[in-house]
C-alpha cells in the first residue's frame, strides 16, 4: 500500500503543478478576483496534501501501522473533495455556469479528511513513539 500511495502522490503532485498552471494562464482571464483566489485555493491545498499523502506513505515503509493506511486514504479523499470541489466549482464559473453553487457544500467534508488525516498521522507517530 505505500508504494500506492507514493506513485498516486506523485500523480497527484504533477496534476497540482499542470491545474496550477492552467489556472494561472487559461483561467485567470475568465474568473473574477474572487473565483481566481477559490481556484488558488484549492492548488495550494491540493499541493500541501499532496506532500502530506507522500509523508503517509514514507511513514509506512518505516512503521506498520494502520494510522498511516487511514491517512494516506483521507489525504486523497480530501484532495477529491476539497481541492476537486472548488476546481469544478471555478471551471463551471469560467464557463458561464453559475448555478453551480451547490458544490460549496462539498467543499468541508475534504477539509475534514484533511484535518482527519493529519490527526491519523499524529496516532501513528504517538503509538510509534509510546512503544
């Protein structure tokens, strides 16, 4: 499994940097201010959990747990439902669809994987630490 969630990092990390790219060249004519930070909202936060999703994984191949099997799975589900909420929300604006707004309401249920995934990471490294 850590060898998953490295390669699925990796990916993850390069889709960042090309949606980061997009974003800042395809993106900005189309998007007000507002739009735009949402967009770069969710590229800093897909790239931060990208990192995170890689740190889960190298803690696997060093220590059996479960903590980091969970924490890699909530660091991908929060890039989907974060990050993957507010990019269609940004493109489906940029291409004149505003009624979209429903996808906000997505938007904290990958906040919480990420916070969930932060918090399995601690329990991994606290029961490594306590034995």
């Amino acid at each position: 499994m850590a060898h998953k969630f490295l390669k699925t990092a990796f990916i993850l990390g390069a889709l960042a940097v090309a949606l980061g790219a997009f974003g800042a060249h395809a993106l900005k004519p189309l998007l007000s201010e507002q739009e735009l930070h949402t967009y770069q909202t969710a590229t800093h936060y897909h790239a931060i959990h990208v990192l995170a999703l890689a740190i889960a994984g190298i803690l696997m191949i060093q220590f059996s747990s479960k903590w980091f099997v969970h924490a890699g799975w909530l660091f991908i589900t929060g890039i989907i439902f974060f990050a993957g909420s507010l990019y269609i929300l940004t493109f489906l604006k940029a291409a004149g669809i505003e009624n979209a707004n429903w996808l906000g309401a997505i938007t904290p249920l990958g906040g919480l994987s990420f916070i969930s995934g932060w918090l399995c990471l601690f329990m991994g490294v606290h029961k490594w630490s306590a034995s």
